[in-house]
C-alpha cells in the first residue's frame, strides 16, 4: 500500500517539477520578448519544446514572437521610409541649387526644388498608405511643409531683391515652368 502512495507521490512531485520548469522556459521565452531579444526567445523556445514537446504553452508562445518580429519589422521599415525621404528632400535641394550653379545671381531653381517637394509628398503619401495610422507621419508633413516655407521665404527674398532684368527674366521663366507643371499652387500668385 505504501509503494502504491509513493508512486503516486513521486508522478505528483515529477509533474510538479515539469510544470515549474515549463513556466521557467516560458519566462525566458517572455523576458527575450521583453527586451526584443527575438533570438534568445526562439532559442529558449526551441530548448522548451525539444524537451516538452506536447506542452500547449508553445503555440502561443511563437505567435507572440512572430507578432513581435513583425511589429519589429514595420517600426524598421517605417524608419527607413521616413528616412528615405528626409534624405531625398535634403539630398534632392542641395541637387537642384547645385545643378544651377552657372546661374545668374539672384536667381532660383524654382521648378526644381518644386518637384523635390512634390516629390517627397508623394513619397510620404505612399508611405502612408502602406503604413496607416502612424504619428510620424504628421510629423514628417510638417517638416515637408516648414521646408516649403522655408523655401518660399526664400525665393521670394531673391525675385524681390532682383534688380537686373536677366536673373528677373530667368526666374520668370523657371516660374512659368514650375506653374505649368503644379498649376494652382497658391504660391505661384505671391511671385507674380
């Protein structure tokens, strides 16, 4: 009768031991999450379910790294797209001024650094719709916004402070370009 009771309590302590090593690897599994240590988690998850195969616990544990690897994947790919297109506006003004060099002083590459704007709104709308919902975005608008500000400060320092009639002439024409390429901007009537 005693054997009877000893094995009854050894499975009972076997088990005990079984589920408190299974929450240990769990806790591992969840402390790699934590700290978005995805490697350490799959490796403590792949150790946990060499030796507990059957556990249940398993299933729910990768779909939470997957979930995780992948909200880590978009916060990476949304930095890089935002990234892309600061770099694309800075990179794309410094272009266009560059590009104009030989110009005439007191001119402005207005068509030029328009579709840089154009061009780095339309990235951010694309960025939008493939990643919905994020606050950078508003934020990275309003930068593209200070910067067309900025340069509409600037160009219309420089058509005010021509006083030869060829950079006027040039920058006149770099306007009618630019307005026939964005018609309707509301800036186009501040330089006429």
């Amino acid at each position: 009768l005693w054997s009877i009771f000893q094995t009854e309590i050894d499975r009972r302590e076997e088990l005990r031991k079984s589920r408190a090593e299974v929450a240990r690897f769990a806790g591992a599994v969840r402390d790699g999450l934590d700290r978005d240590d995805l490697r350490e988690a799959a490796t403590q998850l792949a150790a946990a379910r060499a030796k507990y195969p059957q556990e249940s616990a398993w299933a729910a544990l990768k779909a939470e790294i997957d979930a995780r690897q992948a909200a880590l994947e978009r916060k990476a790919a949304i930095a890089a797209a935002a990234e892309s297109i600061r770099g694309r506006l800075d990179r794309g003004i410094r272009a266009a001024h560059t590009a104009e060099a030989e110009a005439l002083l007191g001119t402005y590459p207005i068509k030029q650094v328009w579709d840089v704007l154009r061009d780095a709104a339309a990235q951010l709308d694309q960025a939008r719709a493939r990643y919905p919902g994020e606050g950078l975005w508003e934020t990275l608008a309003s930068e593209i916004a200070e910067r067309q500000t900025q340069v509409e400060r600037e160009i219309a320092e420089i058509v005010r402070a021509c006083a030869d009639i060829l950079p006027l002439d040039w920058n006149a024409r770099h306007l009618a370009d630019a307005r026939t390429r964005y018609p309707g901007e509301p800036f186009w009537q501040v330089l006429q």
